[in-house]
C-alpha cells in the first residue's frame, strides 16, 4: 500500500535533524491535510480486537468529533477500515446507497458526523504484516470522491504512518500483551477501559456488553463517552445488574 519512493520522501520530510520522535504524528496528520483536497485528518491506534485505543493526532477539531462518535457509537467507517484491513471511501455520507453512502452503513455515525461538519469520509488502515495498528482518517466537508492520484498519495500517507509508529512502539512480548506506543496519546481511552472493568462486575456482564451499556448511556446523555466513564470509575454512576444503569 502506498508507493515506496513515494513513502520514503514521506518520511524524510516528516523528520529533518532534531525532530522529537512524539512531533511525528501530529507532523503527519498535518502534511497530509496538505496534500490533499480533504478538509482534516486523524490518527487512531485500534487494539487488536478493531477498538479504538486512542487518538495519536488530529488536524482539527472535526477529525476529533469524528474518532469520538465512532468510539460512543461503536459504528463507523475507522471500525471497519479496521476489522476488515481494506479502504473505507464514502463520497457521500448523507447516501443510502450502500456502496457510496455511509446512512445505510452506519445511521448513527452518519447522521452525527454531518451533523459534526463532514459530508465525506475515507478511512485507510495501518498495517504491520497482517495485523491492523491503527486508522488514517480523512474527512471532507463537502461530498466528492478522492481522484486517483489523491488516493495514492493518501495510501501513501497510511504506508508513511505505519512505519512511523513502528518506530514508536515496544513489542508484545516485551510487554506481556497489547504492544506499548511511545507516543502520547491526543485522546486517550484509559478510564473507559476501567469503566468496562467496572460495570462488568456490578452489572454481571461480559466485557463487551458492558462496554455497550456504557456507550448507550453515553448516547441517551449525548454526552463524550470518556465522561460518563469518568462517573462509573469515581463511583457517580452504577450499572447494576437489574437495570441498564441507575444512580450511584
């Protein structure tokens, strides 16, 4: 994915002399919003299971909104740019069709994000081998596909990015699990992945339905998902296992 030489001017251009390693990805998602006719960037880490670990970069506050509504509604095109290591390129989110669309795809997602500012979206995963690292995202506020020659440059980019973070990160087995990221994360998912730990005790549930009960709270409060687990793990907020959630 991505043109070599391509790539490597990529890279040589994203770190002259005496740039700090943890400069890169915002370094990255920057030059790209240049390169292209898009309208923002991000970078997303994904863990191994396709969810969202934490958002390394953005260009502006939309491309945040957008990786925060996938991660509360479970939905979207990083999701399945991620599970499925393939290019998610929608040119109209506002479309039912279901090849070009995103409503038919993801009708909480799509809805939000126009909502948010965005009309197009195109996610490009990062790969080391065959496993999924994280997420390239580009939006546009107006719909329209990437050209041929903009989705090259932005594969490139994806290519660009991956080994970039392969430079910023410590292997499994150094850490017993999940690969550690030597970059600081603009948004990180910490307390929401204690939050889980927690409803999954006091509500009896598995991991993955308490990490649903906890993004339906935070839908039904149009509230950032981070904040209500922010309630769950100060003890404001108790998921029991009678109901979906009651007052702590």
């Amino acid at each position: 994915m991505g043109d070599t030489e391509r790539v490597r001017a990529i890279l040589l251009e994203l770190a002259p002399p005496g740039t700090r390693p943890q400069d890169l990805p915002q370094r990255l998602v920057d030059a790209c919003d240049q390169a292209l006719t898009v309208s923002g960037v991000g970078l997303a880490l994904m863990t191994s299971e396709a969810v969202p670990a934490g958002l390394v970069a953005a260009s502006d506050e939309v491309a945040r909104t957008l990786e925060d509504l996938q991660f509360t509604l479970g939905e979207g095109p990083c999701l399945d740019a991620s599970r499925t290591g393939r290019p998610v390129l929608v040119p109209d989110l506002a479309s039912a069709d279901r090849l070009v669309g995103g409503r038919a795809r993801w009708p909480g997602f799509a809805a939000a994000a126009i909502g948010a500012g965005a009309a197009a979206v195109f996610a490009l995963p990062l790969r080391i081998g065959l496993i999924s690292i994280g997420v390239l995202d580009l939006y546009r506020d107006r719909v329209g596909p990437l050209d041929r020659a903009e989705l090259a440059e932005a594969l490139a980019y994806a290519t660009a990015a991956s080994r970039m973070l392969l430079t910023l990160r410590t292997p499994p087995e150094d850490t017993g699990g999940e690969p550690a990221w030597h970059v600081p994360l603009a948004h990180d998912r910490a307390v929401v992945h204690q939050a889980t730990g927690v409803i999954s005790v006091t509500a009896q549930v598995d991991l993955a339905d308490a990490l649903v009960l906890l993004r339906a709270r935070a839908w039904k409060d149009d509230r950032p998902v981070d904040e209500v687990a922010a309630d769950v793990v100060a003890g404001r907020l108790r998921f029991g296992p009678d109901t979906a959630w009651s007052p702590g």
